[in-house]
C-alpha cells in the first residue's frame, strides 16, 4: 500500500479536482462515523494506507464525532494531530484482533496491494476488523488512467504501456522512466478494478458509484454495521 506515491502536493490542492471529488464522497463516511459516535465513543477509525494530511479537510469532523485515527502504512510517519496515530503495518496482514475498531476506511489503495490474492487478503482484513467500513477506488472503465494522468492508457497492453511511460513522463512527477525494469514496476504498481471485480473482493458491501461527466469515475465498497 502507498508503493505508488503522489508526493503531499497531492492533498495539499484544495482546488483540484481529486480533492473536490473527495470532499463529496466524505458525505457517505460523515454519515456512517455520525452513526457510529451516537452508539460508541471515541469511535476508533483504521485508515488503511491513509496519511494525516488527506484527513486535514475533515478535521472539525473528527473532533466533533470524537474519533480516533490509526493510520497504517508500509512506512510509519509521525503523527502531528493527538486525534492520529500512525504506524507501520502490511494491509494484507495486520496485527489486530476482529472487530478491534469501529469503522475501517480506505481511499485508493487496494489497487496498490499487488494482484488479485492481494487484493484479496486485503479485503479479507478490512472486512475482520470493523462492523463498518468504507473503501474507494478508482473504476477501470473511466477513460482516464488517474495515476498516469492519460487518456485509454491502462487499456492498451502492457508492453505498450511500458514503452510509453519509458518516452513519456506520464503521471505524478511528470518523470520519464529510464529503463523497461522501471517502467514494469510503475505499470505493476497499480492494478485498478471494475465493479464486478469489487463486488467479488467484498459480497458484504453495498458497491456505489461515483460518476463524472457522465462516468462512473470511482467505485466505492460500503457496509454499514449499524443497519
């Protein structure tokens, strides 16, 4: 998780498009954490492969509904809010018993684990360890490949793809790739899914879209433990 980085700028553009998009789909996890406070307090959260800053727009949120963050990453980042802690931690395996938190949240990162017994063995932890949960990701059949940042690119074969990014700088970074070792790491790094693929890694969710211009540009996985 987080093996693909998109470096702070990222978060730190509140007027992009990512962000004004995830401000919109903070709506749904709002709802279910002001749900959950009315039941437990603090309501514990596990952000899995999330970051402090990504948080910053919803702080008032968190202090309000009294949450607890624990953020976990392949790498441990200090912590600056008392609201957060980070540690290191592999989302395909995580050292916490069932049920140990409130609500699980994910944004973007199943797609980063490695291929489908990943993707799974993640799944299978987000599912254990909260009633409720939330995970996002971006909808392979949208146009535009969100961390290569070009149009039909994850639908051309991947020796194309490779060849493309090693004369290209495409994506974050603008960086062009300078040998096909390079490039196959960036391509593998990222393995995006459609809806039925979701709906496979989780049978106990509700799978929700959430479309631009007209498609659907990322799928979400929601439970609701409290329902």
């Amino acid at each position: 998780m987080r093996v693909f980085s998109f470096g702070d700028d990222y978060y730190a553009n509140e007027k992009s498009l990512g962000n004004r998009l995830r401000r919109r789909r903070f709506a749904v996890v709002r709802n279910m954490l002001s749900g959950i406070s009315r039941r437990t307090s603090p309501v514990r959260i596990l952000d899995i492969g999330g970051t402090e800053l990504y948080w910053r727009p919803f702080l008032k949120d968190i202090e309000a509904l009294n949450c607890e963050v624990t953020l976990a990453n392949l790498a441990r980042a200090e912590a600056a809010n008392p609201r957060f802690i980070s540690m290191e931690g592999n989302a395909t395996g995580l050292p916490f018993a069932d049920n140990s938190f409130d609500f699980v949240h994910s944004n973007s990162t199943i797609e980063h684990v490695g291929r489908w017994p990943e993707m799974r063995a993640m799944a299978g932890e987000v599912r254990r360890l909260a009633p409720s949960y939330y995970l996002q990701v971006p909808y392979f059949w949208f146009p535009v490949e969100p961390h290569f940042r070009a149009p039909f690119f994850h639908w051309l074969p991947e020796q194309v793809r490779a060849r493309l990014l090693m004369r290209f700088g495409l994506g974050y970074g603008g960086r062009r790739r300078e040998t096909l070792d390079e490039a196959m790491a960036a391509l593998q790094s990222s393995q995006l899914l459609d809806a039925k693929q979701l709906g496979s890694l989780f049978p106990d969710a509700d799978i929700r879209r959430e479309r631009f211009l007209g498609f659907t540009k990322s799928l979400m996985a929601v439970r609701d433990g409290g329902t």
